[in-house]
C-alpha cells in the first residue's frame, strides 16, 4: 500500500508487476492482496491496458490499523504471541505479560499512522522502502 501511494502522488496507477517488482513480493501474492484490498475499498483499481492500482487523497488519510485488520483480521487484538489458544490474562503463556506492552504500543503505531504519515516520510528521502 505505501508502495502504491508513492506511485499514486501524480494519479499514476500501479500494476501488478510493478508492484512484486517494487516490493520483492512474489506477483500471485501481491495479486491476491490487492484484490482483497480493492474489494474492501482501501485502494482503487481500474481494469485494462491503462489500468491498475492507485490511490486517492482520502485514501491517505486511512490508517495502517485498517490495512492490517483488512489482511490479518483482528488477530493482533487477540492472538497469544506464541500462538496458542487458551492464552490468557489468567492463564497466560510464558511471554503474555512481557508481550503485552510491546502489543499495546505496536497497536498504538498502528491505529495513530495513517499511510499518508508513511509517505510524507518518505518523501523526506531519510526512509526507504527497499534497499538499492
């Protein structure tokens, strides 16, 4: 997504390969993400030989907590660190209470950083997204 925002900064539209090619993401993987993501209207597409992906300015303003809960579901919320099912306040795994303040601010970030933060910060050049 912060890719496609970079690239959407001049109402340019992404494809599919420039995108796998961007990110060093295999093409069917990315395909099936922004699919996904287009259908749940985090991103537009626009089929055919000018087409592709982009992004709007209200598009910017969502925050990365939408993406992840639109990818992963609510499992950052909810998921025992270590995986297992019967983590919990009363019965907690080895790293539960350890865990908890890294979780809590991991959900801070995401929720308080919209994609538009993301891409402001790269536009300042002292970020990257891929090495050269």
């Amino acid at each position: 997504m912060i890719f496609v925002a970079q690239k959407s900064t001049d109402e340019t539209r992404v494809g599919i390969k420039e995108i796998a090619k961007g990110t060093d993401a295999p093409e069917h993987f990315i395909a099936k993400i922004m699919q996904d993501l287009s259908r749940r209207k985090l991103v537009h597409s626009i089929k055919g030989p000018n087409g592709g992906f982009y992004m709007d300015k209200s598009d910017l303003k969502g925050s990365i907590a939408d993406i992840v809960k639109a990818i992963d579901g609510d499992s950052i919320y909810t998921d025992c660190v270590l995986g297992l099912k019967a983590c919990s306040e009363k019965n907690p795994c080895p790293v539960h209470f350890e865990f908890k303040e890294i979780k809590k601010n991991l959900i801070k970030m995401i929720e308080n950083n919209t994609i538009g933060d993301f891409n402001d910060k790269l536009d300042t050049g002292k970020y990257f997204l891929k090495n050269k």
